[in-house]
C-alpha cells in the first residue's frame, strides 16, 4: 500500500494514509466510522488500487454489498490479482445472488487462489449452498483435506464452526456438538461463538451474577434448583 501511495504527491500521500490507518483500525469496532475514512480517502486517491480495495471492505462491512462489489472489481481490474474473489462472490451472496457465488466458486480464478482463499472460497460456496436451503450439500462442500487435518491454521476455527453449524441445522446435534468443541480448540484469539455455541448445546446457561437492581450477588436458590447450570 504504502508503494501505491508513492504515486501521489507526498502531502496528498500522507493524507491517504491517515485516512487508510483509521479504516483499519475502526472497521471491527465502528464500521460506520472506518466507512466514512475509506470515503474520505476515496475522494482523495480513487486512481490507486490500495484505495478501492479499502473503500470494498469499508462498504462490506457496512452491508453495503452493490458498493462493496463495485469497488473490489475496480481493484481486481487495476491490479490483476485474485485475492479478492471469494469476498466477490460474498458480496453476490448479500445481494441476494447464491447463484452467482456458486458459479464464481466453480471459476477458475478459485485454482489461482493460496490455500487461505481456497479455504475461504469453500466458506462462501457453503454459505451460498444454505441460502439455497441445501444444507446436506453446504455440509459436502465444507468436507475437505482442510477440515480434516489436525494442525491449527488461520482458517481452522471458522472452518470447524461453520461445519458444526451446518451439521446443527441438518439436525445433526451430536456431530455438531463435536465440530463446535473442535472449533473452540482452534480458536485461540475468540474469533468466533464457538464456546457459547457449544455450551448451548450442552444445556449450561450463563445468569448475571448480580441481583435485579445491579447492587449485589443475587441470592443463591435453593438446593437443586439450578441443577446443571454453569455461572461466570
């Protein structure tokens, strides 16, 4: 990125980056912040690839899925790389397309993708596979070398979980109790529900510590009359 901004004058430069670094930064917690920095940067540097690819994600993750798509193709147009295709068809899928992702899941741009994208492409085609309501294909689709090896990649956990998802919705539960339990052991930096999805599962319910007015420990009930329920 910061090579693409070479091409800019320097205080132009430095204004396209701040406004980049503050996307960055805000698009996980306040989306609509980081959206309205990638805008920003957009009007001051649209011609640079970096640019359209931030402002995609900005608008992705905002729902913003006719947008988003349109400047993800700007940038694959610019730059000719692949990386962006599974997000594409993504963004098929928000609007409301399942279809289209499936028939990108098949292109042979997917060949040309690292491991991480494939893995990715695999995630999106599944998710199309349940908006289609397919869900014993959207769980053939998840079946792969990936979800059954034992070492712990970047993808691992949300592999897992959205395998166990898709067995629970097949009605599947105690496949899918498995899947989640894998999937809490992959995910190391809580980047999915896992734990909580697995919990659920096994019938433990997590009550506020506190009484009705926030002023103290609630009472404890009678013997018995929580068996079975777990308290954080």
């Amino acid at each position: 990125m910061r090579q693409e901004l070479q091409s800019l004058p320097k205080t132009l430069a430095d204004d396209v980056a701040r406004n980049l670094v503050m996307t960055g930064r805000l698009i996980d917690e306040d989306a609509e912040g980081a959206y309205a920095y990638a805008k920003i940067a957009l009007r001051l540097a649209s011609r640079v690839a970096a640019v359209r690819e931030a402002a995609g994600f900005a608008a992705y993750a905002n729902q913003k899925y006719e947008e988003a798509l349109a400047e993800f193709r700007t940038a694959r147009r610019m730059t000719g790389n692949v990386e962006l295709w599974p997000v594409m068809a993504d963004c098929e899928r928000g609007r409301g397309r399942p279809e289209k992702a499936l028939e990108m899941a098949g292109a042979p741009e997917v060949h040309k993708l690292d491991k991480a994208g494939q893995v990715e492409m695999r995630l999106v085609a599944a998710g199309a596979r349940r908006d289609m309501d397919q869900v014993d294909a959207a769980i053939v689709t998840l079946q792969s070398p990936e979800l059954a090896s034992h070492s712990v990649q970047p993808w691992t956990a949300r592999l897992r979980y959205a395998y166990a998802d898709a067995l629970l919705a097949a009605g599947r539960q105690d496949e899918a109790r498995e899947w989640f339990a894998k999937a809490v052991e992959a995910d190391r930096d809580g980047s999915t529900d896992a734990s909580d999805r697995l919990a659920e599962l096994d019938g433990v319910e997590f009550v506020d510590a506190l009484d009705e007015d926030g002023n103290g420990a609630a009472e404890p009930s009678e013997a018995g009359e929580d068996a079975g329920t777990d308290r954080d």
